[in-house]
C-alpha cells in the first residue's frame, strides 16, 4: 500500500464550455451523432490527460455524461419510463435526451437538486418493469482510459443505497423488490470490472451524510455484502461527501476496502467521529481534504493540520488525499481568469488548481511537510493578502452584521394590526391579482442590453429603453386588469448578478461557469469582501413605473439568502455573518425604496429552501440565521408598507413555521404542481398572512383556461381564507412569450372575477 492522491470526478464542461456547445450544436441539428461522439471522446480524454498530467494517482472514469451521472446509471439499467417506448438494449442517445428534456409525445422526467448543491439530476422513475443492464459504462469507461491514454482508472458509480433513495414511483413496501432487481446488476457491473483486472472502484454514497434512519444501515449492509461477494477481488471505496457520515460506528465496519469521508464539510464532526471511533485498520481512508465546493485557494498549513489530527488514527500508507467532492461543482480553471484584482485573483483555486494542492499535500505526506515548505508559505501569502485586503476589513460593516439586535428583526407592529392599516392604504378586492415579477426578456431586450454592454449603446439610450419597456407593460398591465402591478425587470439578467454588480464585495468572473443541469451552466459571482450597500439599486425603475399609473407597483428585490446561496462565498466568515452584511445592505435598499413612495415591496426568496442541511439536527440553526436575515432586510419599514416574499416550488408540511417566521404581509409560493400537498399541509397547520397560490404554471408555453384556474382557486379556499389569498402566476414570466403571458394572465384575471362574484352572491344570500 502507498499514499495516494486522488480524484472524485472532474469538471465536464470544458474550460470554454466545449461540452456545452456540442450538446447544443447537436441539439440544433447542427452536427450529426458522429461528430457528437468524437467531440465528446476528445473532451473526455483531455480531461483525463489532464489529471494525469497533474499527478493524481486514483483517476476517475465514469464520471463524464451526456448530460448527467443520475440519468446514465437509471439508462444503464433500463430504467426508462414506459411513454419513452424503450424496448431493450443499449438506451438510443435519443430517447437519453427525450428522458432528459421531453420530446413531442412524451414529458420530460422530473429534475431536482442534488444534495444540497445548485447541481441538478434527472430523477429516475421506478415504474416496477424488468430491469437489465443495458451495457456496462464504467467498463467502457475504464477501457477507453486504458487504451487511449494508458490510465489504470477508478470507475465511478452512483451507489445502490443513494441511486434508490433518489429514484422516485415506488412506495416503502416496494424496496425490497427494487433492490431484488437492483443488486444483481451492480453486482454484475462489479464482476465484469473485476474479471478486465480493475482494482478499485469508487461508489458514490453521498446519501450517507443526511438523515437516515438507523434500520436502513441493515439494508445497506446486506447490500455491500452482497456486492462484495460478488466481485471479491474487486476493492470498493465508498464515498461519502457534503457532510460527516450519519452512522459513522456502521458505516465503518461495512465490507468495503475503502471509505472517503468529507473533511471539509461537517469537518469537526467527521473529526470527533474519528477521534472516538478510531478506523478500521484493513481499510484505506480517503481524506476530502480540499474543498470541492467553493473557490478558496487551501491555506496548506491548515490543511496539514487536520492531516497531522487524522495520522494518529490511520497511518500513511492508508491515507487517499482528495477533494471533499467531485470537482463538478466548481469552475475548470483560475488561470483565464485575466481581470480580477490580483490579491483576489491569487486566493483562488479551481478545479485544476484544487488538483494541485491534492498532489502537493500527498507530497508532504510522502516526505515530510519540509518537502512542500516553499508551496505552503506561498499559499498562506495568497491567503493572508486576502485577508488584509481593505475589501475584507471594512469593520463598521462587519461590526453592524455581528451585532444585530432584536430590535431591528422586528415590524413595529404584529401582523393582524400591520394588515388593518395595510387595507386602509391599498383598498385591494377580495382576491388580488398580481405577478411575481418580471414579463419577457424577449430578444429586444437582451440585444439592447448587449449593445450597451458592448458599448454600442449610451446608458442614457439603454436607459430609455428599459423605461419604454416599462411604460408598455405598465399598460398591457391597466389593459389586462391586474390589481398590483410590477416593474417588469427588463434591466436584470440574473436576479443575483443584477444586485452583486452594484453592491461592494462582490466579483465577477469572466469564464467561471459550472454546470447548473443538462447543457445549462451558470456563472455565480464571488462574494469575497465586506457587502457594501453603495447607491440605490432598483429605486430608479420602481419609481418610474409607479409614476405611470395609480395602481400600486410592487419594488422588486433578491433576499439575502438566496444571494448567499446562488454565490461563491468566502469562508472566513461564517454563512450567518455574510447574510446579514447582505441583508443589512438590502435593508437601505427597502429603505430607499420606501421613501420614494414604494409602498409595497417583494423580497424573493426562492433559494431559502434549497440551502437545507443534509442532516436535520441542523436545520434549526440554519432556519434561525437565515429567517432573521430575510427580517432584517424588511421589518424598518412603516406598519403600512406591504412586504412580499416569493419563493419557488417548496415542499411546505415542514417548512411552514419558517415561512409564517419570515412575517412577510403577503408570499407567493408555487404551487400549480403540487395542489394536493399544499390543502394537506394547510389543512394541518394555520398560516394567517396573504398568501397567493401560483394558479398557472409559467415553465410550460401552454395558456391555461379560465376553468383550469378556477378550479385551483377553488381548492385552495378549502384550506385558506379568502381574505389573504391572492391571485398569481407560480413565479417570473421572464422565460415566456409576450403573446403567452398577455392571454394567461387576461384568463387569470377573469378567473379571479368568476370567484369573487361567487363570493358576493354567496354573502348577499
Ligand atoms: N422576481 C423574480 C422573477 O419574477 C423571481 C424569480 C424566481 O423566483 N426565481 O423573475
Ligand atoms: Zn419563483
């Protein structure tokens, strides 16, 4: 046995999103499959070049997809869902992509986040149909690396226990069958991977690290029994990352070889669980030292610490240095990056730089911490430059977020006494209809704000633009018959991006995408000094389309956690304190709004959900920073000042404490796909605040008729009282067309009217 370095998976979408553009190209039309296939071959092999090139002795193969990990395993049992009319065989790249992305006659299967990352998967549907392996991937994988590139690889596999948990259309009572069909295939991947001579195996387990139930480690057991009898010369390392290992004493004593933990994430746990345990001394323990979530270049004194904390319980020859996750989740590579301020630029480290503190620390581990002196001192330079930066140590700032009091958590009045002098304000009807927010960045839009951004286009044109964007939906607004009006948002590309580029702390860089889902990718900003609020951020745009009409118009901000949460955070601070410098500068923006006559004003939220803990022992302190956060934004304003939240698709039975805690007046949630839950969950629990219902869901181009509507009215007044309940799409209209919205919202709009003269009818009899 010798110390090793290793990886978990590698970024797919190239330096200059490669990957991207052939799907999309191919998609298109554009290419052929052939072409397709040689292009993705070339991008897989340069990655795999790459890291051995870098030195990583346990390389990952298996990891690269046509569009995502989750999708290839359920295709490589044939698990494809009964309307994409797959028969047997190798699943067609066609009807791969119908699953991902829908086709003419079928839908779409279900997309939802992973753990608790901004990454997307396709949900594998078990419909109880016979399961086969298809064809085996991660042999193909490994053979390709061998052949091509001389790379003995470590397939990569979703693990059984994970790969079930995510799977969808099963009850409890079915698991027993759908493992019964399950294992034999894992075990049959495992045999013929054993008998081609491969030596380890990397089973991704991540499901470990949240909150499941004791009795389901038997069932994991057997699991790992069987597959190990299966394959017995075969090693496995089971990978577990996002946080420390739920059933650490269990999971321990499983039949692998090998077991990666996440030292970076739940690191003090996973320490402490280590410390009192001690591990196996037959198995290799891979370390998740450098973080695979975020873009800190490792201060590699620190690091070398917890390896020092980590070698009296496993010696050396046992250890695997590697990242705390697949490498996915960040950036490919810092070094294109050409105009961020130096100091920040040279804290940074992405996904090839973080392959490069992998190899540097196994060094150290190999011959002694002397042996990397010179790499440790330059990265403590790097960090500490940072760290004295004048963007890091703006003290008021940090001073008002560490030492918020309850005094400014807080509405001067309650709710029930906010409302009465709310009522006086708007003089509402019975049922308001609004929207969330924004209407059609249609092709107009974003040529225009690349003309300006090209610097083809003054601010002063580009701005006139937008207010002429403004003024025709303040009309189609009066014309359709909404009751509170929006802005529109033509000035913003992305709800986070829009407020980070005018507030201090933030960057931006110019090729620092991840992959979001399927083809999508997203480039977050960095929050990586002391948020600043610096001049009034959207006052301008509400202003101006309050003075075009006498309806109200809604100001339209992004709450604090879902900035935190849809960007790269620096991690000397802790999450809570970022989030309330953001809300503290976004409680000026409330603020500044408010005194220019803006008297209702949305705070979105659509990401509070997402950021969860794995493990619900910790959803509790999460909930309290982040609920007071969203509080501190919002509760300076007067008592007749309306405050509205949005968020997205939520599951609410366990999250409407949080959502009542918030004391925002009115919250549109959506809920057109999910009506059933929603009346249970209301059912059981009292919520008392306006609350609008998304009545029509926007991801489809399909306009919905008045009846539709009417009906999930109806079902909603079951639960809710119509006197807080509004009337709204589920969220942005930004992704639809004019024509679309115009005619769903005017049926939405006479929807509304149908019930309120049922009410009246009802109260006059
Ligand atoms: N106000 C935003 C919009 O309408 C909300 C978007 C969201 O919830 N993701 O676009
Ligand atoms: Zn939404």
């Amino acid at each position: 046995m010798s110390i090793v370095s290793s990886n978990l998976g590698y970024p797919r979408i190239g330096e200059n999103r490669e990957w991207k553009k052939a799907l999309e190209s191919f998609w298109a039309g554009k290419v052929s499959e052939q072409q397709l296939l040689e292009e993705m071959e070339s991008i897989r092999l340069t990655h795999l070049k790459k890291q051995k090139d870098k030195g990583i002795d346990q390389i990952p193969v298996g990891d690269f997809t046509f569009y995502d990990q989750v999708l290839d395993t359920a295709a490589m049992f044939g698990m494809v869902p009964e309307r994409f009319t797959y028969t047997s065989g190798p699943v067609p790249l066609a009807t791969y992509f119908a699953m991902a992305r829908g086709n003419d006659t079928a839908v779409a299967c279900e997309m939802t986040k992973w753990f608790n990352t901004n990454y997307h998967y396709i949900v594998p549907e078990y419909e109880g149909k016979k399961l086969a392996l298809t064809e085996n991937k991660p042999l193909a994988a490994y053979r390709e690396a061998k052949e091509k590139l001389n790379i003995n690889g470590k397939p990569v596999l979703i693990g059984p226990y994970t790969f079930l948990k995510l799977s969808k259309g099963y009850h409890k009572t079915d698991i027993p069958a759908f493992l019964l069909q399950l294992i034999p295939l894992y075990a049959q991947v495992l045999q013929e991977l054993e008998q081609e001579g491969v030596e380890w195996v990397q089973m991704d387990e991540p499901i470990l690290a949240s909150s499941i139930a004791k009795e389901e480690m038997k069932t994991i057991t057997e699991i790992y029994k069987q597959l190990n009898k299966a394959a017995p010369a075969l090693n496995i390392t089971l990978q577990v990352y996002f946080d420390s290992i739920e059933w650490y004493e269990e999971v321990i004593q499983l039949p692998v070889q090998g077991i990666g933990m996440d030292f970076v994430h739940g690191q003090d746990r996973t320490i402490e669980l280590l410390q009192s345990n001690g591990f196996p001394a037959d198995k290799i323990l891979g370390v998740g030292i450098i973080d695979g979530r975020n873009i800190w270049r490792a201060d590699l004194q620190k690091k070398w610490e917890i390896i020092e904390t980590i070698l009296p319980h496993v010696p050396a020859e046992r250890i695997w240095l590697q990242p705390s996750c697949s490498l996915l989740h960040v950036p490919v590579t810092a070094a294109v990056e050409t105009s961020l301020d130096p100091t920040l630029h040279a804290a940074l480290a992405f996904a090839d730089e973080k392959l490069a503190e992998v190899t540097t620390l196994t060094k150290a581990l190999r011959n002694g911490k002397t042996a990397i002196a010179d790499f440790i001192q330059e990265s403590q330079h790097a960090c500490l430059q940072l760290a004295h930066s004048s963007a890091r140590n703006k003290t008021s700032i940090q001073e008002a977020a560490r030492t918020v009091n309850e005094q400014q958590t807080k509405r001067p009045l309650p709710f029930n006494e906010r409302r009465e002098q709310q009522r006086a304000i708007f003089d509402l009807p019975l049922l308001p209809t609004t929207t969330i927010g924004s209407f059609p960045q249609t092709t107009e839009v974003r040529q225009a704000r690349q003309k300006w951004r090209k610097g083809e286009w003054s601010a002063e044109k580009y701005e006139d633009f937008i207010q002429q964007q403004i003024k025709e939906w303040i009309a189609l607004q009066e014309q359709i018959g909404l009751d509170v009006f929006v802005h529109g948002e033509f000035e913003r590309t992305d709800m986070v991006e829009f407020f980070g580029e005018k507030m201090g702390g933030f960057a931006f860089t110019q090729k620092a995408w991840v992959q979001s889902y399927g083809s999508r990718c997203v480039k977050p900003p960095i929050i990586y000094g002391d948020v600043e609020f610096l001049q009034p951020i959207t006052v301008k745009e509400s202003v101006y389309a309050q003075s075009l009409t006498d309806k109200p118009v809604k100001g339209m901000l992004t709450g604090p956690v879902t900035i935190l949460n849809w960007s790269f955070v620096r991690d000397d601070l802790s999450k809570e304190e970022v989030t309330n410098q953001i809300a503290l500068a976004l409680r000026k923006e409330v603020e500044a709004l408010e005194s220019a006559g803006i008297r209702m004003i949305q705070v979105d939220e659509p990401a509070l959900r997402e950021g969860l803990p794995l493990k619900k022992t910790d959803w509790d302190h999460y909930l309290n920073w982040a609920v007071k956060a969203f509080r501190i934004a919002t509760s300076s304003v007067q008592n007749g000042t309306q405050i509205h939240t949005h968020m997205c698709y939520c599951e609410f039975h366990d999250f409407i404490d949080a959502i009542s805690a918030l004391d925002a007046d009115v919250i549109s949630i959506e809920t057109s796909r999910s009506h059933g839950e929603l009346v249970s969950s209301f059912n059981d629990q009292a919520y008392d605040k306006g609350i609008g219902l998304g009545v029509y869901d926007i991801h489809s181009p399909r306009i919905p008729a008045i009846k539709e509507m009417t009906d999930i009215i109806k079902q909603g007044l079951q639960v809710l009282d119509p006197g807080q309940f509004w009337i709204n799409p589920d969220c942005g209209l930004k992704t639809r067309k004019t024509d679309e919205t115009i005619a769903s919202l005017k049926n939405m709009v006479a929807a509304a009217k149908v019930i309120r003269e049922q009410y009246s009818i009802l109260q006059e009899n």
